[in-house]
C-alpha cells in the first residue's frame, strides 16, 4: 500500500493522524515500510498493524513512544508484553448516535457529553460554571471530556463537590503552561516532523509529572494519616 493508502485506512479510527505523523513514526523507527526503486513507500498490512498499535496505545492509554517501542520489540521476539494490545479500536461513527456531525473533529455535544457520562445536564453545567470542563466552538466538548465527567461524578459519589475540582483544573493549567514552554519551541521548528515530535515531547513529560503527581500525593496522603 502507498503512504496515502494507509491513511486512508487508519482516518476511520485515528481522524487526526496525517502523513507527517506516519513519517515521524517511521524516522523514530516504530514502522520500517519497504522503499520502490524509486523511493516510495510501500506498506504492508503487518505495517498498518504496527500503525494501529502505536495509534492506539498514544490515544487510549498515553504511552510515551519509548514504551511503546519496549512493547514491540517484545512482541517482534514473541515476549510477553504489558499494555495495549493490537485490535481494531473505536470509530467515532459506530460509538453512538449522539455524536456531533463532524465527526471527524473528535468533539460531542453537551447531550451526547451526558449521555456517554450517564450524569444529568445539571452536573455538566455546574462542572463547565466552575471550568473544570471547558466546551470548545459552538459549545461542542472534545470527547476527553467523557472521562472527566465520569471521574468528576466518581469523585462526588466521595463527598467531593464542584468547589473542589478547581483546584484540580487549577494545578493541571499551570502544568500545561509548563508543557507549553518547553516544547512550544520544538513545534516551532522548521524542519519535518517538528510538530509530531512536540507532542510527543509533551506526552513523555505529561506522563512523567502523572507519576511525580501520585507519587507526592501518596506520600503526602502517608503523612496526614500519621498525625
């Protein structure tokens, strides 16, 4: 299959991926698709296999590239593995009725934000007045937004209300500032590839300060206790 082929293929699942991103993919070797005489080139369905992988594991489960890499090395050697397995993953179109029309942007209205989160308008819109969940244009969510309604309803299930997730929002912007000036000018970059290598750049920081954050709080937590 051609470059364009495969994207083709994989838009379906992954609307946002390009051929930038599929080269980037390749040049930090986690595909090696065969070259024609010419240059091109050309990709087998083990190789669109592998996409879907790397795809998927970045998505769903926020793995940074060198993890990912471990994993399929692991598999390439018949290892055993942990994390994400190679499957189909979802499609926006078949996941619910509920979703915007375009689906290819990846965002829901505020029923279908409901109706995925299985809470009432009312806890949206307390949870968008105090900013922990911020709608985009034409007050559609990005479907992130799912997974923090249903923590926030978790949290509240704990006596935890809206007041006190925006300290959570709070922390997690000045975080993103942080992100933002580092790899800021990485995206800005003139050479190929400079924006796939920012994101990445901010998923293997993003996941670095996930662990620092637990780690700090479980001691923290450790320590309240002992008083």
């Amino acid at each position: 299959m051609s470059i364009g082929s495969v994207l083709d293929q994989l838009r379906p699942d992954f609307p946002d991926v390009t051929i930038s991103k599929i080269r980037f993919l390749e040049a930090e070797g986690l595909i090696s698709p065969q070259r024609t005489p010419s240059g091109y080139r050309r990709f087998s369905s083990a190789d669109c296999d592998r996409l879907r992988f790397v795809l998927t594991a970045q998505r769903d489960h926020y793995l940074p590239l060198k993890v990912i890499r471990e994993q399929l090395d692991a598999i390439d050697h018949g290892s055993t593995h942990e994390g994400p397995v190679v499957k189909l993953p979802r499609t926006f179109a078949s996941t619910s009725d509920a979703f915007a029309n375009d689906n290819s942007t990846g965002r829901i209205s505020r029923e279908a934000l409901c109706e995925r989160s299985g809470v009432d308008d009312q806890f949206v819109g307390d949870l968008v007045s105090a900013g922990f969940v911020v709608p985009g244009n034409a007050g559609y969510f990005d479907v992130d937004a799912v997974l923090l309604v249903k923590t926030a309803w978790a949290l509240s299930e704990f006596g935890l209300d809206v007041r006190h997730l925006r300290s959570l929002r709070m922390a997690a912007d000045r975080q993103a500032a942080l992100l933002a000036q580092i790899a800021g000018p990485v995206a800005k970059g003139r050479e190929a590839g400079a924006r796939d290598r920012a994101e990445e750049l901010v998923r293997e920081l993003g996941s670095l300060i996930v662990t620092a954050h637990g780690a700090l709080l479980k001691a923290s937590v450790r320590e309240e206790l002992k008083t």
